[in-house]
C-alpha cells in the first residue's frame, strides 16, 4: 500500500525582482489577486485536496507571510466590537486555514535546493509541491487527481499543460508517452527550459508535483545546472530514467483553468478573469470592462474612467 500523502511544500524565497518595486519590502506571494494574496489561493487549494500541513520554504522579507497566516489580535478585536463578523471572518480564513510551518532556504540555490530543505519535515512520505506563481480555479480537480494517480501506481506525478511553442523556453519539458487513461502520461525525459526550438515537446511542467521522498537522495546529488542553479526538472530526469524501484514519473495532462501571476502582464489577466468570475463582483466589473474594451481607441489609450 503507497503512504498516504498529507503534506504540502510551498517554495516562498523567490526575489520577486519581475514585480519590483512592489517586491522590495514585500513578498510577491502577498500581491492580492482580486482581494486575496496569492498565496492563500495556493494553500487552499492544498487543503481542499486534502493537505492541511504546509511547509513553506522562506527567505528573507518574508515576515509578512507569516503574519498573514497567523492571528492578529488588535484587528480582530476592533471588528469583534463593531459586530463585523463578516470581515471577521476573512481576517480568521487563512488563520484557520492550515497548519503552517516555516523553514529557511539559505542560500537561495534553484527550486531543487528550496524542495531538498524540506527533507526533515517530510521524511519519508511523498508530498506534494505547489510553486506560488501558478493559480488552479477552485472548480478543477488538478491537485486531488494528482494525489489519485500516485497513490494508484506509487510514482512521482507532475502537472502537464500542452502550451504554445513560442513558450516552451519558460518551462520544464516533458517527453512523454500515452497511458491506458486520457489524462495520464508516462514522462520518458524532462529538459529545464529548452532554448526556443529546441524543445522535445510542448508538454510544459505547471507548478504542481507529487514527489516520492526518494527525491530528495536525488537532489542531494543534483548538480547545478540551467542558471547555475539546483533544478527540480534535473532531479526528476534522473527519477524518470532511474530504477524501476523508484517508481518512475507520470504527468497529469491539465486542461483547466489556470491563472498565471509569475509576470506582470499574466498577473493583470489572471485579476480580470477571477474578477469576471467572483459572485460579488462580477455582476458590476463585467459591463464596465465591456464598456471599457469597446472603448479603446485604435492606439491603446482609453476614455473610460
Ligand atoms: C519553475 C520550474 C519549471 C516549471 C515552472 C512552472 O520555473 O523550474 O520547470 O515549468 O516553474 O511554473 P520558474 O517559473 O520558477 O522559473
């Protein structure tokens, strides 16, 4: 029977240098997406899958973080004394949310060091990694299948989204073979960031795995390598080429909804779609940027207010 899976590890040290100088004294992972930092859609989606322990891996600056997880008495009190339980009850969400556990990546080394210094909370369960700039819509299922396929065949799963080949060189790249189901990939090779035409697939790796622990024997060997940094996708090579006894790597082909918040333009989008789509907002926000889009001029520049 493979060991159930209760852990999530949410990488945070990145710089965040593309969001600067909004980043310079706060984590990107605090940017609010609608009204909502980013990361709390990530660890949400830890916990609707069924991961309610979370490590995130920090570095410096990332103090706000941690106090968005944790409770904050003086605001809490001035709403508990207006009678505002609704805002109440936001501010205690993500509170309540997880059990979160913090650990500092040092040296900030590449993805693959960030995941190996989640070794001693992690042990020897698989666990699941989220990476912050990529939000899955509540609505699709992305993680818990995930979570279905490794405990089935006991592999490593990555997350696989077919993107455009103008886009391959931002992404991990996957070779992959099909599997007896339509949404299961056996992967055969992994490449970090091909450069423009030279990619094997458009198979891109989006911010979701399931790793077996033996991953981290891996990365303890794994040397530096695109930017001169620790990658993940050269971990995961190895346990895709490695012995049978490691269980290989098999992708879940993802043909929802994802939003993008890992550049500026991306994270714009990423806002208006969630926007159009909230209960609260959208009835309002969807005719006005109607209204606004009809009103762009030929050049770019816009009337509406
Ligand atoms: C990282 C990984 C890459 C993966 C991507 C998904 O890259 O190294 O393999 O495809 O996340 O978002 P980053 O975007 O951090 O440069």
């Amino acid at each position: 029977m493979p060991t159930p899976i209760t852990k999530a590890v949410i990488p945070v040290a990145g710089l965040g240098t593309r969001f600067l100088p909004a980043t310079k004294a706060m984590p990107k992972e605090m940017l609010p997406v609608v009204d909502k930092p980013a990361i709390q859609y990530v660890v949400e989606e830890a916990v609707r899958a069924g991961l309610a322990d979370v490590l995130m891996i920090t570095g410096r600056n990332k103090a706000a973080l941690e106090n968005h997880f944790d409770h904050v008495a003086e605001l809490e009190s001035v709403l508990r004394e207006k009678g505002d339980l609704e805002r109440l009850s936001k501010v205690n969400a993500s509170t309540d949310l997880a059990d979160v556990h913090y650990v500092r990546q040092g040296d900030p080394r590449g993805l693959g060091h960030a995941v190996l210094r989640a070794r001693s909370h992690v042990q020897h369960e698989p666990f699941a990694v989220l990476l912050g700039d990529d939000i899955i819509d509540e609505r699709d299922t992305l993680l818990s299948r995930m979570l279905e396929v490794q405990q089935r065949k006991n592999t490593t799963v990555v997350a696989l989204l077919e993107v455009d080949p103008s886009q391959t060189h931002l992404y991990g790249i996957a070779t992959v073979e099909d599997s007896d189901q339509d949404d299961v990939v056996k992967v055969t090779g992994l490449v970090e960031k091909p450069p423009p035409g030279e990619s094997p697939s458009n198979y891109a790796i989006i911010g979701r795995y399931v790793l077996r622990p033996e991953i981290f024997d891996i990365l303890e060997t794994t040397q530096p390598g695109k930017g001169g940094e620790i990658q993940l996708t050269d971990a995961l090579q190895e346990m895709a080429a490695g012995p049978a006894w490691v269980g290989g790597v098999h992708g879940v082909v993802f043909r929802g909804r994802r939003y993008d918040t890992g550049d500026r333009l991306d994270y714009l989008k990423a806002i208006v779609r969630l926007a159009s789509d909230r209960e609260d907002l959208g009835a309002e926000f969807v005719p006005w940027l109607r209204g606004f889009v009809s009103e762009l001029s030929a050049d770019g520049a816009s009337d509406a207010d």
